[in-house]
C-alpha cells in the first residue's frame, strides 16, 4: 500500500524491502486484505485527526525525525 493509499502489486523477491514491507505490515497475499487494511487505517488516522480538521493545523503536527 503506498502513502496516498493505493494499492500496488510487487512481486516478492526476497529482498530486504520485502521482508522489512512483511515485518512493518504493509504486504498482504490478497488484494482483499490489502483493501480491508487500507480501509481500517483511513479510519483509524481520520480518528487521530479528527482534533485537526484543516490542514493547516495538520501540518504543525508534521516535525523532522
């Protein structure tokens, strides 16, 4: 699943960013449970921004790692 929620397909070839993709949670073996997590996270971070409704509030929340 990318950052704006669509959905791509990789094939898995045993690399690092596969494995590090599997062990973060972000690699489903269905499309259906790819779309089941994207759905669960939108309403999951829509719950966490719900105090900050225009983005530009949203943007104070963004600080450098």
């Amino acid at each position: 699943m990318l950052g704006n929620g669509t959905i791509a397909r990789f094939p898995w070839n045993d690399t690092d960013f596969d494995h590090e993709a599997w062990h973060f949670g972000n690699c489903f073996k269905t499309q259906a449970h790819a779309k089941h997590a994207r759905d669960t996270i939108t309403a999951v971070l829509r719950t966490v921004h719900q105090d900050h409704a225009s983005p530009p509030s949203a943007t104070s929340l963004i600080r450098p790692v």
